[in-house]
C-alpha cells in the first residue's frame, strides 16, 4: 500500500499522494491546512498526481484546501486529478468548481 501524504516540494507545490480515503483523510486534512497556512505564495498548485486511489474524501479534502487558501487570502489550482476523482466529481458536479483557483 502507497503511504498517503501532503507535503510541499522545493516550488511550493503541494504534492497528494498515496490512498484517499476515510482512514487517511483526517490527517492529510490537518496537514494540508498547516502547509497552505504557512507558505508565502499567493497562489498554490495541488498536484495530485500521485494519488492511486481516492474516494469520495479525496475530493471533500481538495474543497477543504480550496477554503482553507481562500480563508487566508489565496489562490488554488488542482492539476494532475486521477481517473477515479475526475468521475466522483462529475457525478457530483463539482468538475467546474474543482477546474478554478
């Protein structure tokens, strides 16, 4: 099993990675909400991916990271989204929402 994690790289991207889910998520939420508080770039990258599976939590947590940057006056992109994320959005209508920063 892939490790999950949320780190940022040597560019300020963020970086997802590993297994979305209800066991993973809380902690990455966390996490996620420490790096995007703390870097000086006015607007952020989420790569994701890396991510080799995700449920519906993966996208809860990119919304969440999308607040949390809008909450502390930034901006946020979404690239790299897997096959499976792409589709829960979809049917979830949040493709648009997730495509802006």
């Amino acid at each position: 099993m892939t490790e999950s994690a949320v780190r940022m790289d040597d560019t300020g991207e963020l970086k997802l990675s590993g297994v979305l889910d209800y066991r993973t998520g809380p902690g990455l939420r966390e996490q996620g909400r420490a790096l995007i508080k703390s870097s000086k770039a006015a607007a952020l990258v989420v790569d994701c991916s890396a991510v080799s599976k995700s449920s519906s939590v993966g996208l809860s947590l990119l919304l969440c990271f999308i607040r949390d940057a809008q909450a502390v006056g930034k901006s946020l992109s979404i690239r790299g989204m897997p096959e499976d994320m792409r589709e829960i959005a979809e049917v979830s209508e949040l493709t648009e929402l997730l495509a802006h920063p």
